[in-house]
C-alpha cells in the first residue's frame, strides 16, 4: 500500500517537473540566443536518470521488503518439526 502511494507521489512529482521544463522551453523559444533542442535532450535525459532512480529505489525497497518477511516465513517442515526461531 505504501508502495503504490509512493509511487503515485513520484509519478506526480514527475509530471509536475516535465510541466514545468515545458514552460521553461515554451519562455526558451521566445530567446533565440538558447539552443532549445539541446535543452530538450538535456531535460529528456534527466528525466530518463530520475525514471531510472525511482526503478532501483522501487527494487531496493522490496528486496527489503522481501528480507524482513523471511524470517516471518517458514517452511512446512519447520512448522512439523516446531522449530521455533
């Protein structure tokens, strides 16, 4: 549950950057003297690296999720043995 709020949260966040490096680049092409399509591909690689960062932190919040449950979790054969560790 947590994860999806935080994922809604990032996703949010997300589109608010694109919104505004949009508005940025709308104001940009009013200036001839700034080279917007490098500014584009600038901003397209940024969010690609932010896109990139929220996947791994999303797989190292569950391979910690993951941990913690094992030691919850027991197999059949420790339930019949009742080895309770």
């Amino acid at each position: 549950m947590i994860e999806k709020q935080l994922k809604n949260v990032v996703e949010v966040r997300i589109v608010e950057l694109e919104d505004k490096l949009m508005n940025v680049i709308e104001i940009a092409n009013n200036y001839t003297d700034i080279p917007v399509p490098i500014f584009e591909q600038e901003i397209d690689e940024i969010l690609a690296k932010a896109r990139e960062a929220y996947e791994k932190k999303c797989l190292a919040l569950e391979k910690i999720r993951m941990a913690q449950s094992k030691k919850y979790m027991r197999s059949p054969r420790e339930i019949l043995k009742g080895d309770d560790e």
